[in-house]
C-alpha cells in the first residue's frame, strides 16, 4: 500500500489552483455558447469553483486554530486584517486604471450617490444593500460572503467540534429547501454547508482518513474518484432538487479528493498547481478587469477556447507575479506583520 499523505499546506494550496483553473474557465465561457457546447456546458459546471473555495476556506482556518489557538478578537483582527489588505491593494491598482485608461468611472457604474457606494463596496459588506449590490466589480462579491462566514467560524467551528455531523444539519437544512421556498438569507444560504463541511472535515481529519481508506482500492481509486466527479457533473444539471449549490459541496469535494490522490502521484503537478493556488486571491480580485473591462474584444478575438484559456491562465499568473512583488517593495507584508503585533484582548479562546 502506498504511503498515506497529510492534506497540507501545498495540498491545500494545489486544491485552490485546481479551483483557479476552474474559475477561469468559467468566467471566461460561461456566457459564450458560441465557443460549442462542451465548452459551454464545461464552463457552467465549473461554477462549482465557487464551492470548493469555501470548503477549503472552512478546512483552511479550523486547521489554522487547532495548530494555534487564538483568542476570539485576535481570530478576527489576523484574518480581517489579510482579506482587507489584499483586497483593498488590488482595488488600488486596479480601479484608477479602469477609470482613467479605460473610462469605467464611479458615476457611470453607480448611478446615485457613486463614492458613497463605491465605499460602502470597499467594506466588503456590499451585497447586502440592495442598490449596490454587485457594484464595481461583480466578482467582489464574495468578499462580502467570506467577511460574514469568518465572523460565523468561531460559532460554527464550536459547535461541529462538540455535536460533530449533527452540527452540519441547520446549514444543510437552509441548503436544501427549492428556490420559492428558499429563507431570506442573502448571499450566505448557498454557501454555509460548504464552509461547514470544511470545518467538519479539518476536524476529523477526514480527507487523509479517506485517503488512506481509498488507496486499498489501488489504481482502481482513481476510475471511483472520476466517477464521483462525473456523477456530481450529472447530478448538478440533471436533478431539479440537487441542481447548481445544493450539489456543489459534494461535487467540489469529489474534485479536491481527485486532485489530492493525483498530485500524490505525479508531484510535479501537486507543485504546479500548488504555485497556481498561492495565486487564487489576487487573480480572483482582478482577472475581471481583464476579460470584462480592459481587453475583451482582445481576449475573445482569440476563437480556439483552449488557447485563450492559456493565454488567460498565463498572463493573470504573471500578472499577480509582479503584483506579489510590488507588495514587498511598498512593504505590505511589513504593514501585516505590525497589524499582527498590535496588543488586543483576547477574549474568549476559539477551541
């Protein structure tokens, strides 16, 4: 039997390539059937992106708390104070560019009350006011459904830890209900069984369990694990009370196991996507500007969707390189490690 591995740090971070990869595809093809129907159909399938950002994100801090306790306060002013920083970095490279070089101002996105909104969109809380909505950037949404799922985490993380798969229940029951039924919880009703399937899964340290349990099966695992990714892929259009998020978390989970059993093998395709996944949050804050706002008669003119997702996948890669530089030589990472540093009370210990 092979060697079991820990879901580590570069297992997690190859996770999220996988995902960047998807998430790509997606933006770029989701709304362009002219590029045939395997390209169309692939390219709404891989919304499911969105799922396994958020279970990882979940599994990403319950690891990150039972390797270090932190005080409640101190949770929140560590993870707060990441998101903030990147996002807000990113938004001013991006947005003076867009304004001034390619004439998307703050009046023309926003017809009434433009810098009011436009800093209401820079608290990340956006998606909750109506007349903003989306805003600037509609792919900054899910800043607003990341900031709310970690001030849910300590919650959610104490009580999977004493109830365990009991404590998946309540998220799973808002999931389920159809969409003329569905509870007025906006933006988050789709997404909190993922975060918690996440945190459940970190507890239980079930993905290397699984791991373990499905390498018995030898070469064999690898036909079950495309089969499960096929079956999510089936399930997710074909069945009406399971279609879109209420399959995802499952269907995002048989892709990260697939990955996990994949770059086990082949390592240079765990460091691969590894590098890709170091990526995901930069490139998730401004590959929109690329192919909606500055280039898109460019990107599109390219009819061959494999050598345009290349293209696109290349150039936002080195494009978040540079911007990885640049944060060392205007010292962010300095701000960061002062934010860290800043005396807080500590609370109540996230256990």
């Amino acid at each position: 039997m092979e060697k079991p591995a820990r879901f580590d740090q570069t297992a997690t971070s190859a996770a999220k390539g996988a995902a960047l990869l998807l998430l790509l595809w997606h933006h770029l093809f989701y709304q362009h059937s002219e590029y045939g129907f395997w390209v169309y159909f692939t390219a709404n399938t891989a919304k499911v992106c969105l799922a396994m950002f958020i279970l990882l994100s979940g599994y990403g801090l319950a690891q990150s708390v039972q390797n270090r306790p932190l005080g409640l306060w101190s949770f929140y002013k560590r993870r707060f104070s990441r998101i903030y920083l990147g996002y807000w970095y990113l938004a001013l490279i991006f947005v003076p560019i867009a304004i001034f070089v390619f004439g998307r101002t703050l009046p023309s996105v926003f017809e009434t009350q433009p810098y009011l909104k436009f800093f209401v969109q820079m608290t990340g809380y956006h998606m909750y006011f109506k007349d903003i909505w989306y805003g600037y950037n509609p792919t900054w949404w899910y800043i607003s459904l990341i900031l709310v799922l970690y001030w849910l985490f300590p919650l959610m993380f104490s009580a999977i830890k004493q109830y365990g798969w009991l404590a998946l229940v309540p998220a799973l029951f808002i999931l389920l209900p159809p969409e003329n039924t569905h509870f007025v919880l906006p933006v988050l009703q789709d997404h909190l069984f993922s975060f918690a399937l996440g945190i459940y899964l970190s507890i239980n340290n079930s993905l290397e369990r699984f791991s373990i349990q499905i390498k018995r099966a030898g070469w064999w695992r690898f036909l079950l694990l495309v089969g499960m990714v096929l079956l999510g892929a089936v399930l997710r259009k074909k069945m009406p009370l399971m279609n879109e998020s209420r399959i995802d978390a499952l269907f995002g989970l048989a892709i990260i196991l697939l990955v996990f059993e994949t770059s086990q093998l082949i390592k240079l395709l765990e460091k691969s996507l590894s590098f890709l996944g170091e990526h995901l949050f930069n490139i998730f804050l401004f590959h929109t500007f690329i192919i909606l706002y500055f280039w898109p008669d460019f990107v599109y003119s390219i009819k061959q969707p494999l050598l345009l997702f290349a293209g696109v996948t290349i150039f936002c890669v080195a494009l978040s390189y540079l911007i990885e530089l640049s944060k060392k030589w205007v010292g962010l990472a300095r701000l960061q490690a002062w934010i860290d540093r800043l005396p807080i009370k500590e609370g109540v210990k996230i256990i």
